[in-house]
C-alpha cells in the first residue's frame, strides 16, 4: 500500500472513532442549583461536577442533586409534659451541602430526605415539646421554640451534608376544651394586671392630692399669720387716702367703720 492509502486509512479509522466518542455522548451540562455525582462502573467520585460544560468519561452516569433551598411542611400531633396530645404545623426550610453530594449518595442515597431529615425533624419535635406543659406551648414564644428544635435537628443532620436553614412553628393547637380554659384564665390574669396599674395609678394620684393639699395649707398658715390687725387697719386707711384723692364724687364718712375706718358712699 501507498503512503497515501495508509494516511486515507488512517483518517478514516480517526473518523470513525471520533463518531463512536460521540454518540456516546461524552458531555454533561450542570443546571444551576445542582450539582453532579460521578459514577463510572460503580464507583463514585469524591468530587462533585459544579454548575457548567464537563466532558465527562462517556460509561459514567451523572447523578444530579438539587442544592436549592427545599421546604418541607407538616402537622405534627405531639405530647406535652403532662401528656396532653397538642396538634403543631411546622415548616422545615433545608439545602444540602454540595460538595458533599457524593458522600450523601454513598451513605445515605438520593432519598436522603425520608430517611433523615423527615424522622430526625419528627423525633425532634416530639423531645422539645415533652418539655413543656401545654399552657407553655400555647403560650411561649414561638421564635423559642423554633430556636430550639432548629439546634436540635441541625446537630442530628449536619454530618450528613444537610444544612438546616430555619424550622419557623407556623401554629399551636390544643383541644377545644383545654384551649378556651388556658384563654380563660389569661385573659383573667390580665384584667388583675391591668386593675392592679389602675390601682398603683389612683394611689399616686392621692398622693399627689395629699400634697398638693398639704401645700396649699402650709401657704394659707404663713399667710394667716403675716396678716394682723394693726396691718389691716394701715391697709384701710392706705385704700382711702387713694380714694379721697380720686376725681370721682362720694361721701367719706369718717369713723363709720366698725374699727373706726372711715366709710365712702358714691354720690
């Protein structure tokens, strides 16, 4: 064969492998919000595929995994501390841990969430609320509470590359009977609170009348005593010297008064 046969046979057999590479279809695209496991002949690889264009080796299959924010509600019937049956809505908020997507399907699988997050969240719930008495639970904070159960399920579900963002309780409900006796006596507690600031109020009030009173008499005491006869008397007859001079007509009799002041009639 010619040299020029060999390279014809040769580009031919470089075609026709470069058309077997790509029919096997040797590319992958990663969405974003998710990431790709890489397994090949059975065995994973420790690293994740991120977000973008991989050539990948054509007999590995991808496994993608969501590492968006996912939202998972329930209504739980839990006991309280004396044993009553309390109804709770809760909503769990949670992610996973990209770079720990692959650990995740070789440990746990892609239903990662029925086999964790959904017993772990159950469990939690009921342990928190065993703790309180249902008044409590009605009553308490829920920003407590939730506090309380999101430390608990985060430190059960963080080795596992689950990443708990927030557990917020939605609603508390007790039964009828119990609910309207907890109001009952709330609302009986607040009208002693609010007589009790109505009373602290009127006893200020009192005491600011006692001393206002006691002021006031202190002042007419001082008073009482600055004003004598021979005062009054110098007073009077200072009051009808301005009067005699006055342009105005009138009669000044002179020791018509009862201490012997003299006495001015209008004409």
């Amino acid at each position: 064969m010619t040299l020029k046969q060999h390279v014809v046979i040769f580009c031919v057999l470089v075609f026709v492998i470069l058309l077997i590479f790509l029919s096997l279809n040797p590319f992958c695209i990663i969405d974003a919000g998710t990431v790709g496991v890489t397994r090949t002949f059975g065995k994973v690889a420790n690293e994740p595929l991120e977000p973008g264009f991989h050539i990948i080796n054509p007999f590995s299959k991808i496994i993608r995994f969501s590492t968006q924010t996912q939202k998972y509600k329930a209504i739980l019937h839990v006991p309280s501390k004396e044993g009553m049956s309390t109804q709770l809505s809760v909503a769990c908020l949670y992610k996973i841990d990209g770079k720990k997507a692959p650990f995740i399907y070789t440990t746990i699988g892609r239903n990662y969430f029925e086999k964790t997050i959904e017993p772990e969240l159950r469990s939690v719930v009921r342990d928190v609320t065993s703790a309180y008495q249902a008044k409590a639970l009605y009553t308490a904070s829920r920003d407590e509470l939730s506090s309380k159960m999101k430390k608990e399920l985060e430190n059960l579900v963080k080795q596992n590359g689950i990443i708990i963002q927030s557990l917020p309780l939605k609603s508390v409900q007790l039964p009828p009977t119990i609910a309207h006796a907890i109001e009952t006596k709330l609302k009986a507690e607040q009208e002693s609170e609010a007589m009790k600031y109505i009373l602290q109020k009127e006893r200020q009030e009192a005491q600011r009348r006692k001393i206002e009173a006691e002021g006031i008499a202190e002042f007419q005491k001082i008073v009482t005593q600055g004003i004598t006869p021979t005062l009054l008397k110098w007073k009077g007859i200072e009051a009808t010297e301005k009067l005699a001079k006055s342009p105005n007509s009138k009669i000044i009799i002179i020791g018509g008064g009862k201490e012997g002041l003299p006495l001015i009639l209008n004409n």
